[in-house]
C-alpha cells in the first residue's frame, strides 16, 4: 500500500509541476546557481544531532513568473557526519525585498540514515526557508531552516529539523 502512496506521490508532483511551469521563461544571462550550505542536521534531538553539509544547483533558465511568485526547481543532496545521506529534487519560490531574499522551498528525496538518524523510510520530504543578502551582484549570504519528513509513510516517522548557512552563486 505505501508503494501505491507513493506513485500518487510522484504522478501528483509530475502534473503539479507541469502546469506551474508552463509560462514563459525569464530570461537571464546567468543561467545557473549554487548553493553551498553547511549546518547542523537534527539539532532538537540531542542524541543524533550531527554536522552536515550540502550542494544545491538551481538552473535559472528554467524560472517561471506564476501567481505564487518566482518558481524555479531545485536539486541537491546532503549528507552528515554521521554518514546519513538525503538527495533531493523540488520546486522553490523566491520573493525579493530589496537587497533581502526570502525562498521557501518543497523537496521530495531519498534518504539513506548510514550511522545516523533513522527517519522510518527511505522517502523523505524537505520543507525549507531560506532568508539571504546580496554580497554582490552575483553572490549571496544567508541562513535557512528545514524540516525533514516521511508524512507518515513508514512505521514511524520522527522527523528531523536542521539550520544551515548557504552561500549561493551564480555563474
């Protein structure tokens, strides 16, 4: 049953992410963006809080002016010190205030504990908010806030809440 929850899944984010990005492209000389964050995975669970770091890529070819906003899709992995790994694809919105970035985002992924937190499966959901400066017209400094989850799909679903310092640019 939880493989038929999960091809929902999958066709649902397919459909969603199809009619969000019908519009037109924004046109953009620089193309593409990383983001290279590092942090502290599960840091309210002070028995398996760890060290992580990651890579995210964002190909701004790809953003789309909508109704919610800027939306662009994302893909990144990250791992910890304790050997857990997430990698993961999504969607992002980015609002701009000024020199003042707020992006949330929603990335499904697969996760693999290693010697780290078991978080009941091996599909997880990220859901992030990130808030960054502009350094210079192509770099950017900031802070954000995730949520790992398994919506209940597994046995157990403890979840995992972490904080990350990103640094994002773009080429």
């Amino acid at each position: 049953m939880n493989y038929l929850r999960i091809c929902y899944l999958v066709i649902l984010s397919l459909l969603i992410s199809s009619s969000i990005f019908s519009e037109e492209t924004k046109v953009n000389s620089d193309n593409t963006k990383f983001n290279i964050y590092s942090g502290m995975f599960d840091f309210s669970d002070s028995g398996k809080k760890s060290t992580l770091i990651g890579f995210q890529h964002q190909n701004t070819d790809l953003n789309r002016d909508t109704f919610l906003g800027n939306l662009s899709p994302i893909t990144g992995f990250m791992f910890t010190a304790d050997s857990a790994a997430y990698l993961y694809t999504g969607i992002q919105a980015q609002y701009s205030l000024g020199a003042l970035n707020i992006t949330p985002s929603f990335t499904p992924g697969l996760y693999n504990q290693g010697d780290g937190k078991d978080l009941g499966h091996l599909l997880e959901f990220k859901s992030e908010v990130q808030i960054s400066l502009n350094f210079s017209k192509n770099s950017q400094l900031g802070f954000s806030y995730n949520h790992l989850s398994n919506a209940s799909l597994g046995d157990k679903n403890p979840g995992a809440n972490s904080y990350m310092f990103n640094f994002f640019k773009t080429f």
